[in-house]
C-alpha cells in the first residue's frame, strides 16, 4: 500500500476504536437500547440526506429491502446491542480484543454456508490460533471473574458470530448492482425501524433522567464518527486498496481501543489480555495467509 492508503487505513482503526471508547463513555449513564438507537438513527440521518444530495435514491425492490432487514439485524442490532452490554462489565480494551475475532468466525461461517470458501490448512491454523487466545484471555480468569464478566465475554464473541454471518450473508448485495454506501444507509434505517419498538418498551425514554453533555457527545460521536463517517472511509479504501489490504484494519483496532481506554477511561489490562490478543492477531495473520505466501515465494 502506499503511504497515503496506510494513513487512511490507521485513521480508520482509530474511527473504530473509537467506537468502543464512545461506548464506555455512553454505558455509564445510558441503557444499551438507547446507545444503539441513537447510533443508528443518527447515523441514518446522516447518510440517507448525503446520498440524496449525491443524486442517489434509495432502491425500491421488495428484495433488496428485505436483505437490508436481514443484515441490519446482524450487521448493527444484535453486534451493537450485545457489545454495548458486554462494557458494561468489561473494559472497552477487552471488549475490542475479543472483536478482533470476527474475521475468524467469518472463515468457519463461510465454511459452513458456502461452496467457494472452504478451510484451507492455513485457515485453519488461524482459527485454532484465534481460538487459543480466546482461551488464553477468557480461561486464565475463570477462577477470578466474575460470572457477569464471563457472560459478556460470551456476548462479545456472539456479536463477532455475528458480524462474520453479515459478512458472509453481504455477499447477495454484489447481484442487487447497487453501491455500497446505499447499501449502508439501508441497513441503518431498517436497524433504527427494528430498534425503535424495543427501546420504546424496555427503556421508556419519557422516564428516563436526562443524560450529561459527555454522553450525549459520546453517542453523537460514535453515530457520526465511528459509524457515518466509518462507512465512507471504509469504501474509500476498499476502492483504491482492496479487500485484502483493508482486512488489516482488524489487528490495527484493538490497540487504539487500548490506548483510548487506559488514556481516558482509567482501565487496565492484565497480561493475559495481551497474551490473547497476540494470539489472536497471529490467527488473523494466518488465515489472511500472506505472510505464508511470502515465505513460500
């Protein structure tokens, strides 16, 4: 990549990072409902006038629509509401470890549901690697944590289960000839219409006491920053990168989000956090397979 792509691609690690700081900030006084409809709608009205402006309208194909609903749901619902819960017993750093394995979740749900991507030997290896970090992180405190902390432990890892179904399920979209960022903009509106009923009865807004302005700033800023603006950064580089290039941006999140929650949000990590992170990073590296390739070559 040359140097400039290499900016564009830190910017966005940290754009994401940010994310889980914007969440430690935001879990403290707000419940996860209220979190993750004010991320996805803010995010919506951002990027639906932006491609109107563009000239660009929103399809109207019962079937498109209908895979917007469906990767709204895993892509954003079920991964936002599962990570926001998760900081709530644990740190944003931890939180971001465990979402670096989405990527590998993705190898093994691709394996499962598909017939063009199968486990190679080289995938393997960086699942069974991922994996032992996932040990390492998680078993080395079964005797000292909490059963709140493993639980959302747990659900860190069923929103990666998650992310890697809507990685593998966004493939249809290549048959529908419509651009990404549309695509974008139509998983955020269908995941605010899905949130909106259920935040309406599980949080009641109208009772809730006002937030303070760092938590309002903080979903702000992860609704415009860390998703809006995250979107239009991650096509960027798709378009002039590649596919391969951009899966990097995954090794490059969980120290940001380290760094932002030691910085300003008073956590720390124990050395069995970053033993599985190394772990973990390692099982990206092999399953992205070009340190193999290299060797070989």
């Amino acid at each position: 990549m040359r140097p400039h792509e290499w900016m564009l691609l830190i910017t966005l690690s940290l754009v994401w990072a940010g994310s889980f700081f914007f969440n430690g900030v935001a879990v403290r006084e707000l419940p996860v409902m209220s979190i993750v409809i004010g991320r996805v709608s803010i995010a919506s009205l951002i990027l639906v006038p932006w491609l109107i402006w563009r000239g660009i309208s929103l399809p109207r194909d019962p079937a498109i629509w209908r895979a917007f609903l469906i990767m709204g749901l895993f892509n954003n619902v079920l991964p936002f509401c599962l990570i926001v819960w998760a900081q709530g017993h644990v740190s944003s750093g931890q939180a971001a470890i465990l979402n670096a394995t989405s990527p590998i979740f993705t190898v093994i749900v691709a394996h499962l549901l598909t017939d063009d991507e199968r486990l190679s030997p080289s995938r393997l290896a960086g699942v069974l690697l991922g994996f032992a970090g996932v040990a390492v992180m998680v078993g080395g405190g079964m005797m000292h944590d909490s059963g709140a902390t493993l639980a959302a432990y747990c659900a860190l890892l069923g929103a990666s289960l998650s992310y890697g179904y809507a990685f593998v399920f966004g493939r249809c979209f290549r048959t529908f000839g419509i651009m990404p960022m549309t695509t974008a903009a139509g998983q955020l509106v269908c995941s605010s219409l899905l949130l909106l009923p259920l935040w309406l009865v599980l949080d009641r807004p109208w009772q809730m006491p006002a937030p303070g302005m760092a938590v309002i700033l903080a979903v702000i800023g992860i609704a415009s920053i860390s998703t809006a603006f995250a979107y239009g950064l991650y096509f960027r580089i798709l378009t002039t990168a590649g596919a391969t290039n951009l899966s990097l941006v995954t090794i490059l999140i969980p120290p940001g989000a380290i760094l932002l929650g030691v910085a300003f949000l008073g956590e720390e990590l124990l050395m069995r956090h970053l033993a599985g992170l190394a772990l973990i990073i390692a099982g990206l590296l092999v399953t992205d397979g070009r340190i193999l390739r290299r060797r070989q070559s």
